[in-house]
C-alpha cells in the first residue's frame, strides 16, 4: 500500500498499511539531525493523547527517505517501545500500529 502524496509521487514503506498519521513535536540540530520529543495520538474515540519520547534506543537515517526512530514512550506508569517515521518529503510522522 502506498500513501499518496502530491502528484504522482507515492510514499512506499513496507508497513504502510500498519502507518497512523500523528503529530510529534521534535528537536532539530543545526547539522540537520532530528529528535522526536513528544507524539500526539488519536484514539478510536476521537480523544487526542500526548505522550513524551524518554528514550532514542535506534535511528536509521535512509537518506533523502524517511528516518525510523525506535523509541520508549511513558504510557500511564508503564514504559512502552514505539517505531517512529518521519517522512522528509511531506514533512509529516507516522507510527506503526500493531
């Protein structure tokens, strides 16, 4: 599956079909390296949830692609691991949903 992006560009990853679009607020360097630092979900019910990133275990920067981040979120009192996509592009983040 493939997210449409602008004319005919389309982009491909292969778990687009587990991809949720989401907000992050994130950290940049002047050597043009990115942190995400906070993600904001919506649930099934509409209800928008902001979570804090507390940890960056792995990047994977596929150059003039999208960047993968394997993150620890807090959710609750529990810690739970998250992938990350930040697609350069469109400028937009994406989650994979289980």
């Amino acid at each position: 599956m493939a997210i449409p992006l602008q004319k005919r560009e389309y982009f491909e990853c292969k778990y687009s079909n587990q991809l949720q679009p989401v907000s992050c607020i994130a950290s940049f360097s002047n050597q043009g390296g990115v942190r995400p630092q906070y993600i904001q979900v919506t649930d099934t019910e509409g209800c928008k949830l902001v979570y804090q990133i507390i940890k960056v275990h792995r990047v994977q920067d596929h150059k003039n692609s999208d960047i993968t981040f394997l993150c620890d979120i807090m959710e609750h009192d529990r810690v739970r691991m998250i992938e990350l996509f930040f697609q350069r592009k469109i400028d937009q983040w994406f989650i994979k949903v289980r």
